[in-house]
C-alpha cells in the first residue's frame, strides 16, 4: 500500500512542476500590456521579435515556446502642437 502512495505522490508533483505549454506571443503581448496600463503608464511600445535580434528596450517576455521576445521600450509623450488662430475675415 506504501509503494503505491509513494508513486501517485511522485506523479502528481511531477504533473504540477511541468512547464506550461507556450503562450502565443499576441495573447503574451496583450496580458503585458493591460499590466503595463494598470500601471497608468501611457507612453510606450510592445514589439515582437526574434529572440535573437538585437533591439535597444527591455525584454518582458518570451513567446512562441522561446522563439521570439516582447522588447518594452518608453516612448516620449508628443508635443502638443499649438492651436492655429482663426484667420480673420
């Protein structure tokens, strides 16, 4: 009775330490970007590129099974452009 105890405990630990399947990078993409909106950050990009690119950011993420990364990268705020006056008749 032991010995089977013992191997039903092994199979469920081992089940529960295997790794998730991949996410697709859209779906990864977008869980980043509602935690980085959460955060009130408004200015920034989300690009997705082979893990192997050089690209100047921060990775956030691997997608497709570790093939590609998420780069975050701040983006300045545009200057806001002042409004023309009217022409006057």
């Amino acid at each position: 009775m032991r010995p089977s105890l013992t191997i039903a405990v092994l199979l469920f630990v081992s089940v529960a330490a295997y790794p998730q399947a991949p996410k697709p990078c859209k779906e990864l993409k977008a869980e980043i970007a509602k935690k980085i909106a959460a955060n009130s950050v408004t200015s920034y990009s989300l690009e997705i590129v082979a893990k192997d690119k050089q690209v100047a950011g921060a990775v956030v993420g691997f997608c497709d099974g570790g093939t590609k990364k998420i780069v975050y990268n701040r983006t300045s705020t545009p200057p806001q452009i002042p409004a023309t006056e009217a022409s006057k008749p």
